[in-house]
C-alpha cells in the first residue's frame, strides 16, 4: 500500500468497519513485504510476574487467511525465556502518515528445528545471519561491544558456515484472537475493534476513541 502523506485507504465521512478489518490486514501484510513500511518494524509487549516488557521486532511474515503474524528471534533471548512463560503474545504497529495505529494480541507457538523454522532460516540472508552466530555465554560486558568478532564484523564467513547459527534461530508465530484500529484525525479520532476465533472473523464494533 503506497500512500502520501495527506492520503489515507479509510475514505470520507464514516467509514465501512469491514473495508476497515480488511485494510489492516494489508496493512500489516505490507508491512511485513516492504522494508520502507512504516510497519515493518512492530512494537510487541509481553508481561512476565505483572511486569510489562516491550521491545521494537521486524514484522517478518503476516498471513492473512490465517490471521498468523510472525518474528524472529534467537533462543538465547531474554524475550523468549518470557515468551516460553507465558505464551502470549502482544503486537503494535504505527504509520503516522497514515495515522493509522494497530494493536492486536493473541497465542503463541514457538517454531524451532522444524520445518517452517528451516523455510524461514533459508529465507534470512547472509547479513542477518551474523547475529545467530554470535557467542551469548556472557550477557554483561565491562565495556560497550557489539559482541560481534573480526569475521562476523566484515562479514567474512560463507553460507554454509552460517548454517552454526541454525540452532539458535527462532520462528514465533502469533495466532491473533484480537485486533485494535486507532484512527486519529483533526475532525475527529476513530476506533474499531475485532476478535478472531481460529481465524475466522466472529466480531467487530466501534469503540470509543
């Protein structure tokens, strides 16, 4: 969806709540292809012993059909030892020349040495892959570092020496039960909300702004 800055997919005056639903679908799912998006990069919240932990993720993968959403991660991770707690997960999503935000939050499943994991790990490119690679034995440093030695700082490693960090790579994919539309405008802000019961659609409304 390539929009200008004064445009905007909602249209005059009050706007369908089913064209609504429909848009953010294509909204995340663009935000998920298209690295310009203002939604590619996805805010998610988890809560772990009534603290809530929020974190910035790449939106990685978006089915529509399924209402599923997707991230990556490593399995040495802070946010997958509290993923692996409570199984939930909450996703936020913003494009302010749209000013268009999007909430939505649902189960988790973690994906790790199976077949979708293999199909996203052949999809992460040589750059990314570094990440996986690296060594997390330590988690405090006494200095700043990336962490990162001389060989995955210059890149200077192959495919098939990458394939170490397979291990560590971590597919999450969310299964939405809900989804918050936030519209804001100078005549006035709008607010939708629909629930998901194995991604089917069984309920929309207006909220108040």
């Amino acid at each position: 969806m390539s929009l200008s800055v004064n445009e905007h997919p909602w249209g005059n005056g009050i706007p369908d709540i089913n064209e609504i639903e429909k848009i953010c679908w294509q909204m995340l799912h663009e935000g998920a292809t298209n690295r310009k998006s203002a939604m590619h990069q996805a805010v998610i919240g988890t809560s772990v012993d009534s603290i809530a932990y929020m974190r910035t993720v790449v939106l990685r993968r978006v089915d529509i059909e399924t209402r599923k959403i997707y991230l990556h991660t490593d399995k040495r991770s802070k946010k997958m030892k509290d993923l692996e707690q409570t199984k939930h997960l909450s996703w936020l999503v913003y494009d302010q020349s749209l000013r268009t935000q999007i909430r939505c939050s649902g189960s988790i499943i973690i994906h790790h040495m199976d077949d979708l994991c293999k199909e996203q790990w052949d999809h992460t490119g040589h750059h990314s892959r570094r990440y996986y690679m690296l060594d997390r034995e330590v988690e405090e440093m006494d200095d700043a570092s990336t962490g990162l030695n001389e060989a995955l700082t210059a890149f200077d490693y192959t495919l098939e020496e990458s394939e170490v960090g397979f291990q560590h790579f971590v597919v999450v994919e969310t299964r939405i039960d809900w989804m918050d539309w936030y519209y804001t405008h100078s005549k006035g802000n709008r607010r939708a909300k629909f629930n998901y019961q194995e991604n089917i659609l069984t309920g929309m409304s207006w909220l108040m702004p």
